[in-house]
C-alpha cells in the first residue's frame, strides 16, 4: 500500500517549513539569550544566573523543532506492516477473537 500523492505532498511541506524553521528559530534562541546574559552580567551583583532557566527551557523547545525537522520520520506503512508481524509474532500467532 502506497501513500497518496496529496498525502505525501502535505507531509513533504511540514518536514520543508520545519527545516526552514529551524535556523531563525536558533538565530532568535541565540539573540535573546545573548542579551540576556548581557542583561544579567551588567548588573552590580549578578547573584542567581537566571538567564539559565531560559537557556534551558527555550533549549529544550529547540532540541524538540530540530528533532522533528531533522531526524525525525513519518510513519510509513512498512511501519504498521512490521510492528503488526511482531506483535502477531510475539502472540504466538494467536488470532483475537
């Protein structure tokens, strides 16, 4: 069974703006954080690093957007066909009724 061309076309232009996403995503990600730093090592007595919390936070949005436009894939149907062999597999073979 193959997919569709308007299927694959559609999944095809999320995976393209994903990818041409990503990079003013990180160039924004960069920026920001940047400034804030710099906000925070101006202060007199800089304390807590609490530009950190943002780092890590707005890090993980981004290891996510490059997850999914990079290495990420759409599940196929050769996917369904084997994950459906080995659960028929690891029944025994057993039918449900």
């Amino acid at each position: 069974m193959s997919i569709a061309p308007d299927e694959l076309r559609q999944v095809a232009r999320k995976r393209l703006g994903d990818r041409r996403g990503f990079v003013p995503h990180l160039i924004v990600y960069v920026l920001v954080n940047a400034g804030l730093v710099a906000i925070w090592a101006t202060v007199a007595n800089p304390g807590v690093f609490w530009p950190g919390f943002v780092l890590g936070f707005w890090g993980i949005g981004l290891v996510m957007h490059f997850w999914s436009a990079f290495i990420s894939r759409p599940i196929t149907e050769a996917d369904v066909e084997g994950e459906m062999q080995r659960l028929h597999d690891r029944s025994g073979g057993a039918h449900a009724a």
